[in-house]
C-alpha cells in the first residue's frame, strides 16, 4: 500500500488533469443544536444537509507517482482548486458532501443511529447459545430495542473469515420467522444477507431495509431484487468472497481504493434505478482488509462523505480489536468497539453497527453532553 504524504501547503503541480483523483474529507465537524443546522444560506457548509457544519478539510490528491495530502479553510482550498484548474472536481465533492440525505426508513440524522446486531447463525460463541433458534433470536431482537436500538440488523449467514456458504432455503428458514416475529416491535429490520431470493423473502415477512456486504455483487439477481423493491440498501465494500478474503489483500490506498469502489456500486444502482437518496455505504470492516488497511480506513472513514450518501461503520468486537490489543475473545472486545464508534462519529459516521447497543449509546449521549456543554 502506498503511503500518503502529508504537506505542509499545496504548492504547485500537484494536480495533473486526466491524471490525478481529487478525494475531500470534512474536518473539524461542529455539532449544531437542533433547529440550528439548518439556517438558510449556510447549506454549502453543512454534512448531508446536517447537523454538522465544517469550515476545513483534508484534500488527497491520487497520481501516478505520488499521494498527497494537505488541509485548510474551504475557501482558501478553493482558490488553491482554480488556480490548480481541478475547480470542477473540486466544487462536484462540496456538492456531495453537502448534498441533503434523505430520511432513513422515517429516521432523520440530528444524532449517530445505532443498529443492533441480531445474528441466527451457526457460530459457536462461548456463551452456549444455540443462535439458530428463533426464540433466542426474537429475544435478543427485544432486548436490543429495549436497550435503544433504532434499527435491528437480522442476518442468517456467517461471514466470517473462511467460513462457508448456506443454501438459500437455510438462510430463508432462519431469519424468515425472527423478522416475522420482531416486526411488531416497532424499529426498521434490515436483512444482512448477500442473496436475491433472501432479500425478497425478508423483505415480505416485513424487514425494510437491504444490508448486503458484497454491495448488491453476491448475486446477479440482486441489483434487480433491490430495484425492485424500492428500500433503502446499505452497500459494504469487500475483496473477494468470505473464503478467501484474507488471503494477502492488497490495496494501491486502503481509503481511496474503498471509495472507489463505493462510488462504483452507487453508479451501478443508479444504472438500474435505486436512486442515491436510498444508499448508505459502508467500509468494509475485516472484509478483505490487514490491520493497517482496517486502521487507515478508520483514519479516514470522514472521506466517504464525498459519495453524497450517510456512511455506516462496523467494527464492533472484530477480530481487528484484539490483534492490535491484547488478544481478547469476542466478548471482551467492548472498549475497542467503544472507541471505534466514538473515532468515527467524530468524522461525521451516521449509523454504527453493534453488538452492545445500550453501552455504545451511553458513550454517545456522554460525548454529545460533554460538546454541549462548549
Ligand atoms: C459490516 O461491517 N459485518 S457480519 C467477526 C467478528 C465480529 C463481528 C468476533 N455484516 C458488517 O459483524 N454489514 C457483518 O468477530 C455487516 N457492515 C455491514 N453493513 C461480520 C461481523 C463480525 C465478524
């Protein structure tokens, strides 16, 4: 992976047209107050439409020969942008970054959603919990909303490192009665899952929402399955299968490489219909990804705004927490997951993915209290 230099000042010569990728990341993000956000006339400086305003922001110039970054005022960076002769590139990322986001299956964004992760999988956990029984699943479902989950995120297949696919009447058969059984609950459901015909049974047996890991690739049917159903889809970047995804993944720039990516499947979902306002996209935590490329995303989650739709995380108890820490089981992972959360929501990150829901909003009404209080 290449490294990115980081400048002091632009200088000259940096952006060669045809040539170079213009990627912007907001920083320094301001919380406004409800209400305030959205003040007339302030709308070019407004993440999505709100509530965080930024005046600053990294530019990452990609080239042939070299990657670069430096940071400054939006104005100073555009002026920098004429007399680079990149203005169009660079004005196309404010329009994105600012771009309103449409609500999310009837939830604004004036604070971090949380989704609650409801798995009816065949992974054995230490707790001895057969997962695959519905009833298990249902009351995990409750006690997750219980706990402030503003969606829940029912998935029937693993996809962890190495393991192996299910046929897609099994899938059917394990998150068809959980969704069934916790729709009365009253939070949207979105169906993790990587098939067509999964997707269409989830979404009768009354899930609302389409969360596919290999961003609507895994299947050829399934571009048209989510045109056709008219839900939101959260689209999550992954190199090659789960079965082999660890193997050596090699990357130019982790971060770009992803947005790439990202921006592909986006243009692919517009070719067959879904409309922008629909999308979220999503990393791609351990999909594919070593420590350093895990880390280096992390770092820079905040470009992914450039795609003009919410962003979502999923780091919660990774593998990746307790290489770079001590080696704990997936249980003992909260601290890292708690920090993951609070470093992406600190770049504007809308939706975060979790096990623990009532812990990871706590740490987020503590964050929120303490900027308040500015
Ligand atoms: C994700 O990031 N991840 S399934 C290994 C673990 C813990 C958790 C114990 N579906 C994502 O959660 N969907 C999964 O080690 C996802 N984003 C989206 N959008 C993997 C998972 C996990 C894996």
């Amino acid at each position: 992976m290449r490294e990115i230099e980081i400048l002091a000042a632009p200088g000259r010569g940096l952006f060669v047209p045809g040539e170079t990728g213009v990627y912007l990341r907001p920083l320094d993000l301001e919380h406004d107050g409800a209400g305030r956000a959205y003040v007339a006339g302030e709308a070019d400086r407004l993440l999505g439409g709100g509530p965080h305003r930024f005046q600053r922001a990294e530019v990452i110039l990609r080239s042939i020969d070299r990657i670069v970054a430096f940071s400054g005022q939006i104005d100073n960076l555009r002026d920098w942008a004429l007399d680079a002769g990149c203005q169009d590139l660079f004005d196309a990322a404010i329009f994105n970054l600012t771009r309103r986001h449409a609500m999310l299956a009837g939830k604004y964004w004036e604070r971090p959603l949380v989704m609650g992760i409801v798995n009816v999988t065949a992974d054995s956990f230490s707790d001895g919990v057969d997962r695959r029984d519905p009833a298990v699943a249902v009351s995990h479902a409750h006690a997750l909303i219980a706990a402030g989950a503003d969606f829940i995120d029912i998935g029937g297949e693993s996809t962890r490192p190495g393991s192996a696919g299910i046929s897609r009447a099994e899938e059917i058969a394990r998150v068809v009665p959980v969704i069934e059984q916790s729709v009365g609950f009253g939070v949207p459901i979105s169906i993790d899952t990587s098939k067509a015909a999964v997707m269409e049974a989830a979404l009768s047996a009354g899930a609302s929402i389409i969360n596919d890991v290999t961003a609507l690739t895994g299947d050829p049917e399934s571009l048209g399955a989510a045109a056709r159903a008219k839900v939101p889809v959260m689209l999550m970047h992954m190199r090659e299968g789960p079965r082999t995804m660890q193997d050596d993944p090699q990357y130019d720039c982790a971060p770009l490489d992803v947005f790439d990516y990202l921006a592909g499947r986006i243009a692919a979902c517009e070719r067959v219909g879904i409309a922008p306002g629909s999308l979220i996209v999503d990393p791609g935590i351990g999909f594919g990804k070593n420590d350093l490329h895990n880390a280096s995303i992390l770092a820079r989650i905040g470009l992914l705004h450039g795609l003009g739709v919410p962003v979502m995380l999923g780091a919660s108890r990774k593998s990746l927490i307790a290489r770079l820490s001590l080696d704990e089981a997936p249980n003992d992972r909260l601290g890292g997951s708690l920090a993951l959360a609070l470093g992406a929501v600190e770049q504007g990150v809308q939706i975060l993915r979790v096990h623990d829901v009532a812990e990871t909003r706590q740490a987020l009404t503590l964050r929120q209290a303490v900027l308040d209080a500015r």
